[in-house]
C-alpha cells in the first residue's frame, strides 16, 4: 500500500507535538500530504446540566473561559503546524494535483475522536499519540476511534524522543487478519527499510510455523526478510516482544490491534494493551 496521505490530529499538546515531528518526518521522506486535524470543543459541553443549579451568568462565565482556552489551544497548535512545515519543507496546499510534499490544516469544532473517525477513513495512514498516565482523556479516545472506527492503519507515537521510523522495522506476525492489514499498509515503508525482521510466537497455542510464509510473501515485494520465534506462555507474549523489539534495536514496529471483545475501550487483546502502555518505538498498528 502506497502511503500518500497523512493524518495527524493536533491539540497544542506534548503529544501532537511528537506527533508532528514523526508525522511530517516521514511524510517528507515518502512524499506524502499531510492534513493536521484541529478540534475545538464547543463551549457549550463545558456545561454538564444546563440550567441545574447553575445561574445565567455563571454558565456565561464558564462558556467564556472555555471559549478563551480554545482558542488559545488552537492558536497553539496552529503554531506546531506552522513550525513542521518550515522545518520540513512542506509546501501549504490542498489541491492534489499539485504533487509533492504538501500539508494543509483543518480546524473544526466538535469531539476529536468523532472528527479523527471521520476524516481517518478517507486518508492512508492516522499517526496519533500513545496515551500515557498524564495524557488527556481524549488522546485514549482519539486513539480507541483511530483504530478501531476507520479501518486504516494508525502510527501510534510513543511519548519522549523516537528515532525517525522505518530504517529497522520488526513485525509481530500471527497470521491473523489484523496482522495482516498491518504488514499490507506498511508494505511501502518495508521496502525501503534496511533490515526486516518476522517475530512469531510459539506459545504451545500458537505455532511460530508460519513465519516462512510471511517472508516468502513479502520477498515478492522485493523485501529480504529473517524470522525469529518467541517461545513461551501467551501471557508472556507482550513483555518478550518488547524485550526482543527493544535487543533488535528496531525504530518501527508492525502488528495488528486486538480485542477480546466489542467493548474495545475496556477490554483490548493482552498484547495489544501491552505494547500501548509500554513501547518505547513507534508502532504501524491495524485492525
């Protein structure tokens, strides 16, 4: 799958703040177009029982200070998009005949996770922020609607410094529909990777067997691929893939997202929960 068009919500935050960086990093080195996504809360959510208990003026004073933060919030992400694009080189368009490295920004006003669920099905890649213990309630939200509402692959950004992905990229293989989706939507990035590794799990209920396979199918594409099979109990399988992630000193990790069950917020595949709450390098995740 060819990745020509990028997007990456943007609040003024930490986190869309890395997001940019990685976002516009690799969109620089694949050509893309990059649309960053702003969302304004509206003023009127700020107020949780209109009416109840709550003065006229009171609930003017509250929309007020809300509209004065979002403002100033967009004005801050606002700055982030204009910093990316001069630091990168990209060209301010929305017209794709232009061609190019181009970026263009969008500001609307609403829920981030219902906007990113929107726009995300009519773009090629979402990079978006792993959720940490001090992240906003929404970048959980945004996240869960990136994965699991689009149908496109999702670069989930870890927090701190990340090495410019794609040079050394592992894939955690399982032979699953997921897995699958992922490895297809990065076949682009794996070819101009300079080492592709294929891990596999021989967990007793999982059999590392098709690892072959895999790098059978991605030598069609021109890719030199080498498999390594992770031995032991499913309930070990996260912390070793990170352990041996983190020995291949790979910048890019490819896998698919789970879950266990609809309920998606509350209860994602053990792996899957694993690698959000503790990879160190960006993750091309697809569900």
């Amino acid at each position: 799958m060819t990745l020509r068009t990028f997007l990456i919500p943007a609040d003024g935050s930490n986190d869309s703040a890395r997001c940019l960086e990685l976002g516009f990093m690799l969109g620089q080195r694949l050509n893309a177009h990059i649309d960053v996504l702003h969302v304004r809360s509206d003023p009127k959510d700020t107020v949780p029982l209109l009416g109840e208990g709550m003065s006229v003026a009171m609930i003017e004073d509250m929309m007020d200070v809300a509209e004065k933060e979002g403002v100033s919030r967009s004005a801050l992400a606002h700055k982030g998009f204009e910093d990316a694009v001069r630091k990168f080189g990209a060209v301010e368009s929305d017209a794709a005949a232009a061609g190019g490295f181009s970026a263009r920004w969008l500001e609307e006003t609403g829920r981030e996770d219902d906007a990113v669920a929107a726009h995300g099905r009519i773009t090629d890649l979402i990079v978006a922020a792993r959720p940490t213990e001090t992240s906003d309630v929404s970048t959980n939200l945004t996240l869960n609607a990136a994965l699991f509402e689009t149908g496109r692959p999702v670069l989930v950004v870890p927090p701190g410094d990340a090495p410019e992905p794609g040079r050394k990229i592992v894939i955690s293989w399982n032979g699953s529909a997921q897995a699958a989706r992922a490895v297809a939507s990065a076949i682009s990035l794996l070819k101009a990777a300079k080492s592709v590794t294929v891990f596999t799990v021989d967990s007793g209920r999982t059999s590392g067997e098709r690892a072959p396979e895999l790098a059978s199918y991605l030598a069609w594409h021109g890719i030199q691929a080498r498999t390594e099979t992770i031995f032991g109990p499913a309930s070990t399988v996260g912390p070793k893939l990170i352990d041996d992630v983190r020995a291949e000193q790979a910048d890019l990790l490819v896998m698919g997202a789970y879950t266990h069950s609809r309920m998606r917020q509350l209860i994602l595949g053990g792996v899957t929960r694993h690698v959000l709450e503790t990879a160190e390098l960006p993750v091309l995740m697809a569900h």
